[in-house]
C-alpha cells in the first residue's frame, strides 16, 4: 500500500497544463475579471511571475485595442499567441440583424452562445442612441423578463436567461466594433461616440447582479474601455434589497423605474411592487450609498393617458420625492403592438412637467428615439422562447450529423 500512496501523492502534486479545446469548448476570455484572467492563463501553464503582466497585455489588447485575434496581440509573443489560441477565444455576440432609424438611432439583435450544440443561441437586443456631444448605449441585461410591467414590451417575454458579465461587455464591444470606435480607426481617442451606458435594456439588472457588477467593473476600469461610473447608469423597477449593495459594490448612477405615485397604480403597472411598495423602494432610495445633488437618483416616470397623468399626481411625485437628490426623467409611452395604454396628449406632458420644474426638480420630457424600428424606451423584445428542455434536446438530437 506504500507505493500506491506514494505515488498517489507525487500525481496529485504534479503541475500539469490544460490539453488544447477544440473550437467550440474553448474558453471565452470576454468578461472574466483580472483575477479570472489569470488564473486562466496559470491553467496553460504560465509561470507564475509571468502571469500579472500577461494579465495587462491581455486586458490592454482585448478593452484597449479591441482585438479578438490573438494573432494582431504583437505584444505576445508568437509561441504564447499561438497557446492562447488552442485555448481561448474573444468572442462578442453575434450580429443577427441591423437597424437604423430615420432619426440616427441604431438597434442591434444580438445571439449570444447556445448552451445546446446544433440549436442556436438566445437573443437580445441593444441600441445606441446618438445626440449632440454625447452617444448612449442601452445595454440588456437579461433574455426576456422575471417582471410583468404591463406598459412594457420586454415584461410580455418570459424569462429565458441572464447574460454572463461577458455578454454584457460585449454589448459595448459590439457596438465600438460597428461605429469604428477602436484606436486603429483612425479615429480620435478623446472624440467617442459611446460616452454613456444605461442598464435599461431587456431585463432587471439587479437580479443578474454579479454578472452586471463584474461587467461594469470592466467598462469601467481606467486601463481598459474606461467609461466613468458617473456616465453609467442602472435602472431598477424596485428590487429594493439589492438597491444598496448596487450602491456600495457597482457605484454607477441609479435610475428607478417609478411611473406612479401611489401603491394602487403602481400595482398594476409594476406589479413588483407588491412585493417592495412605494414606502420601502423610496426609504432605500434615501439611504443609496454617494447620493448627493451630485449623484442624484432618476425616476424614470412613463406618461399613461388617464392613468397616472394627473396635475394631482404631478403634484404627489413632488411630494413623495421630498428630500431625495433627484431627477424626473419624463417618457412618453412608446406603444407596441398589442399595447392597453396610450401616451399621454403632449399639452398634458407640458403641464406636468411645469408643475415638476417649478417643485425645483429637473424634469426633462425624454424624446421618444428609435421609434420606427421599435428602439424606443419600453419596445425592446427579442423571438426566444423558453423551451422545455426535453424539447431542446428532441430538436437538438433530431438534427442531421455532419
């Protein structure tokens, strides 16, 4: 018995290096932090002094320059390129369509990795919105929907994912990719056309939370992709446990999905609300950890025609948001097909507004953007279905062999 446990142990404390994955499992470098980058990098078989400043050329190459081919990354060297690529990839979603708007607004439907070989991927959607001196990207951070807010298209798709922190950042990639925003455009590094990120898109950021946390890490780091926390927002509907550690861990600007001023109508059109009402999600807001009139909180509030429109309820908003740094973003509801609401009449938008403004609350009336190829705040929906899995791998098994 001697032996085999002696040799039982010298195996167990052999330093082996991972074998080359083929195509398809090798593993995506896109999203993982630095820690996770280097571990990932001691599994090939670095040497342990090496591993920090692999760490750099790689993060530099990947969110700096924007590579995906480890064969551009000249700054390794060849043998270390060419081991890379036996077992890593950089792979952002894959673009299934592209629109335009009239109005400059960009709409890309995104199909992220399958977790079925022969069955395509989810898919989501992310828009970039271009205005004089700035460009916002409105980022998803889910397939579908966990909430059913009822003048949402998004809340009519269930659930079929979250998106791993890489498929968050590599919203941003894609989009940089599509507008020649990479330093080998040509174009001026300090003249970006992506300067704001908004957590707005398909899906409740804070019930991915690490995956959007550890993404916004990387948006946000100095050396990399480098967008200020200040010019990243996360918009909520009210998961008002997570409120605080979203201010503490992610530190971004935070925008709360509100749209009524009281729990009866909120209810209805939020129906987490009954979960977290209106008393709870305003005392979180209150204690959000940075706020200040210069990192004031956003209450996103949609206009609803008859429903919560009201001089009345414009005068309650300013009421119950006493006290809270804030801004009142004002949406006019984008319909979509199928839609119970109707937006309200521009000369109502108006007068709440005035009733707001002169509260002392900036209360900018948003522009409804992207409208004609269903862009615009609220219309977001992509096709994937959350399939049984015994009818994946029916669908999946009945493919043909190659």
């Amino acid at each position: 018995m001697a032996p085999q446990m002696a040799t039982s142990l010298d195996i167990s404390h052999r330093k082996t290096e991972a074998a080359p994955e083929t195509a398809a499992a090798r593993k995506n470098l896109l999203g993982l932090t630095r820690d996770e980058l280097g571990a990932a990098l001691a599994l090939i078989g670095l040497p342990k002094n090496q591993i920090r400043m692999r760490t750099t050329q790689l993060w530099n190459a990947i969110y700096t320059r924007g590579q995906s081919d480890f064969a551009e990354m000249t700054t390794l060297s060849k043998e270390l390129r060419e081991k890379l690529a036996g077992h890593f990839v950089v792979a952002r979603p894959e673009i299934v369509t592209e629109q335009k708007s009239v109005d400059g607004t960009r709409k890309w439907l995104l199909r992220l990795a399958s977790d079925r070989p022969g069955l395509p991927g989810p898919e989501v959607e992310t828009v970039y919105i271009p205005e004089e001196g700035r460009g916002t990207l409105c980022i998803s951070s889910q397939v579908g929907c966990t909430l059913t807010c009822t003048f949402c298209h998004t809340g009519t798709q269930k659930l079929v994912r979250n998106l791993t922190a890489g498929e968050i950042v590599g919203q941003l990639m894609v989009a940089r990719d599509a507008l020649g925003e990479w330093p080998n455009s040509g174009r001026n590094a300090d003249d970006r056309l992506v300067t704001n990120i908004v957590m707005m898109g398909m899906g409740e950021p804070l019930y991915n939370f690490e995956n959007v946390r550890d993404a916004l890490d990387i948006v946000s780091d100095g050396e990399g992709l480098s967008l200020s926390k200040r010019r990243i927002t996360l918009s909520t509907s009210g998961v008002v446990p997570m409120i605080e550690r979203a201010g503490a861990e992610i530190g971004s600007m935070l925008a709360i999905s509100l749209h009524a001023v009281n729990d009866e109508t909120r209810d209805k059109l939020v129906p987490l609300n009954k979960k977290y009402p209106m008393a709870e999600l305003l005392e979180a807001c209150r204690n959000y950890p940075g706020l200040s009139n210069a990192r004031r909180i956003t209450f996103e509030y949609v206009m609803l025609k008859g429903v919560n429109d009201s001089l009345a309820d414009a005068k309650e908003l300013v009421r119950l948001l006493k006290g809270i740094p804030a801004k009142i973003n004002l949406i006019p509801f984008n319909p979509w097909p199928g839609s119970p609401y109707e937006c309200s009449d521009w000369a109502q938008i108006e007068k709440f507004a005035d009733v707001v403004n002169r509260a002392g609350y900036a209360s900018p009336v948003r522009t409804p953007r992207g409208r004609d190829i269903m862009a615009a705040c609220g219309q977001l929906k992509s096709e994937t279905v959350k399939a049984r899995a015994s009818e994946r791998f029916k669908k999946a098994d009945a493919q043909p062999s190659a």
